[in-house]
C-alpha cells in the first residue's frame, strides 16, 4: 500500500506523484483528475473499474456533493494490488433564498412531467457511454465569447424548496452567437427542444468524459458527427426554461457533474 500523501487543493490543478502513481487535475469537487500508471493490469476509482489508454493513463471526477474521501486501487503486472487514499477539499456554493414565488414558476405543470422524465433518461444515455477516444487529455478551451453570468454549484431555494443546483458555467452573449468546440470529439446528442434545456447538445471525448451546451439557438450537427478544436457546430439561444440568452456549458463523468472552470483555459476555441 502506498503511504505517500496526496494533498487537496482547492481550484488549483495538481500534479502528484506517489511511487509509478501520477495524478493532474482539481482535487477538489468538481474536479477531472488524470492518472498514469505503469502498465496497470487494471485501475479502480472507489470499486468502478476505469479504462486505461496503451500509455497507461485514466480519468476520473469529484461531483459537485462527493465525500472528501476516495480510494484508488490498482493491480500490476505481477499480480500485486495496490490501494491510494485520495482527499479532495470540500466547497462552498452560492445560494440564493428567495421568498413569494408564484407556483407555476416552481414547478413544472403534470402535463409535460413524463416528457422531463424522458428528456431526462435520454441524456443520461447520451453521457453513459466509454468510448476509446482520448481527446479529454487535451488542453480545454473555452467555447464562447461573453460574460460569465453563471457558476458551477450554485443553488436556489424558492419559497424554502430546494432547486437542482447549478452544474455548468453561464455565458451570456446575444443569441446567434457561435459556439465553438472546446475539444474535439463526437457528438452525442442534438436535440433542439428539450423541456429544460432547450437546444442541447453533447459531445463525447471519451472514458466517460462528456461536455454539454443547453439552450442552444440552432445547432449545426448531428449525432455522429465529429468535431475539432474551434469548429462552430452551434449558436448560443434562450430555449428552454431561462430568462435571456446564454450559454450554459457542462463537463460530465458519466453522470458525476464536473466544474468547467476548473478546466478551461482563457483562451478561445476560435480566435478568428
């Protein structure tokens, strides 16, 4: 077993070495760690077997609530197993109260709940799959022009209820405006009329790692398509449930919901 320790940071990207264990990314919720072994027969994040690319490496994410507690285990060529504890920090969200809120705009009316619930299944489809891509090991840029007007975890409670917290980060800018990809990959999901989200597509950069851009004005791909860095496969809208037009941006592992600004870069995805 392995005693050297893996310190937590918080919005801080780093880079660990414990024995032939290397680990890069945000230990802190909401962070995408990236692993490197020796040739590991097998690697398991707190008992989910991971896949692993010819050179050994893996990934693996915090959710916006995870414990601040996990274990990475491993077997190597000669058979042997070897246990790390990993300690991430624990955050602090916005949360917003707000009081005298008309019902209508707390729930959804009976009539379109089957259709949330089949939205719903739906993208959780789009974000289970694993494949072989390995393009979540590239640098993460960032989608859109605008201001960021959104931010991952944060939460409202209207009349003392608790909504979904926030999982993405908010770019507002005028509708029509391009969204670029951040990394290549290919796409998932392209719908242009969810009940929640709107325009919404998904593009898969593989082992499990997903990005997701809702209330989408018009979309220019297909599920199937690829994509590379910088190409224009959307336009930012107000579709859906939102008040104004803007880009609500995701990273998922599988269904953990991952913090973009703890990924991206400043940099756009077309400079053009």
């Amino acid at each position: 077993m392995l005693k050297a320790a893996l310190f937590a940071l918080v919005g801080l990207t780093a880079s660990v070495s414990a024995m032939a264990l290397e680990l890069k990314g945000s230990l802190t919720q909401g962070g995408m760690i990236i692993g490197k072994l020796d040739k590991p027969n097998s690697v398991y994040f707190n008992g989910k077997a991971l896949k692993i690319t010819k050179e050994g490496e893996f990934v693996f994410g915090f959710g916006r609530d995870a414990d601040t507690k996990h274990t990475l285990t491993w077997v190597d060529q000669a058979g042997k197993q070897h246990t790390q504890d990993i300690v991430i920090t624990k955050r602090e969200y916005k949360i917003d109260r707000i009081t005298g809120v008309e019902k209508k705009y707390v729930s959804p009316p009976d009539s379109v709940l089957a259709r949330i619930k089949d939205d719903a299944k739906r993208v959780r489809a789009a974000r289970a799959g694993e494949s072989d891509f390995t393009y979540f090991k590239d640098t993460v840029l960032r989608p859109a022009k605008g201001r960021i007007s959104g931010v991952y975890g944060s939460q409202r409670f209207f009349n003392g209820k608790p909504r979904n917290p926030h999982f993405g980060l908010d770019i507002a800018n005028k509708t029509g405006t391009p969204v670029w990809a951040p990394l290549a990959g290919k796409v998932v999901m392209a719908d242009p009329e969810l009940y929640y989200s709107g325009g919404t597509v998904i593009i898969d950069h593989g082992h499990g790692i997903t990005s997701t851009y809702i209330h989408l004005n018009k979309i220019h791909v297909n599920v199937g398509d690829k994509v590379k860095v910088g190409d224009h496969f959307a336009d930012i809208g107000a579709t859906g449930r939102v008040t104004g037009p803007h880009l609500d941006w995701r990273f998922n592992w599988f269904n953990e919901r991952l913090d973009p600004a703890l990924l991206m870069t400043d940099k756009l995805a077309n400079t053009k």
